[in-house]
C-alpha cells in the first residue's frame, strides 16, 4: 500500500489518535451510564469514538485519492503563539485582564513573518478594551482589570 495524499494520512492519524484518547479517558475516568440515563461519561465517549471513526475513514481515503506531499510545520509560529497563551495564563492574576492580554498579543505577534509595532500594538488595545467590556463589564467575571499595585 502506498500513501497517495500524505496531508490526509496524517490528519486521519492525528484525529483518530485524539478522538481515540478522549474516548478512552472519559471512559475510565467518568461514569458511562444509559442511552436512556446518561452519565458526564457518555457523550465525551461518543464524541470521541465517532472522531476516531471519522480520522480513520479519513485515513483510509488518503490511499486511494491523490493529494499534495506534507509539508514540514513552520514550529515559530506554534511556539510563540502557545507561549504567548502560557504567559497570558500567568500573568492574568498577577498584572490584570489589560496586561496580560497585551502581553498576549505582542508575544503571539513577534512568531509572524512581519511584525509591526504600530499595528501590533493597536490591535493589543482593541483587544484589551474589547475583552475588559466583554468579560469584566458584559459578562461579570471576576478578572482584575489593572495590576494590583495600581489599583492600590
């Protein structure tokens, strides 16, 4: 057998392999339960097998179909944008809701091909305005808006 459509075999196995992973947790971590009672187990199962079905038929179709070789993923872009979500996690307490989604924006930018200041740093303040209405004023989080010591 030869893979024809390498960007699907690889998509299948990614999506079999999670769809297969959250299956398996929830069933040995939660109650499974009935059709007819459900218990918090029963729709993660389902879930997650019907998206290991589903990667595996995806899979299955990469051999007989031809499609584009995979292509290598660029890791800059993934790393500072999964850093740039980690210090927003660490920093939302401790600097506050603005802060921390400033810091956001700014490192998930700097992994891009073009960075510029100027139109990074509108968008980290049209975002921090947009999630301090949102989540502090719109839906009533409980999220500090400024950095303690401001505040203070």
């Amino acid at each position: 057998m030869r893979i024809r459509n390498q960007t699907d075999f690889a998509a299948g196995l990614l999506a079999a392999g999670f769809g297969l992973f959250v299956a398996l947790y929830a069933a040995t971590s939660y109650r499974y339960g009935t059709a007819l009672r459900m218990g918090p187990g029963y729709f993660p199962v389902w879930i997650g097998g019907l998206l290991a079905l589903l990667g595996l038929v995806l899979a299955a179709a990469s051999l007989r179909t031809d499609g584009p070789p995979l292509r290598r993923m660029p890791l800059r872009p993934l790393l500072f944008v999964l850093g740039g979500s980690v210090v927003f996690g660490y920093a939302l307490k401790p600097l506050g809701l603005v802060a921390a989604t400033v810091l956001l924006v700014l490192i998930s930018a700097a992994g891009g091909r073009e960075f510029r200041w100027r139109e990074v740093l509108m968008l980290a303040a049209a975002l921090a305005v947009f999630a301090a209405l949102v989540f502090v004023t719109g839906l009533g989080l409980p999220f500090p808006l400024w950095p303690a010591f401001l505040v203070d």
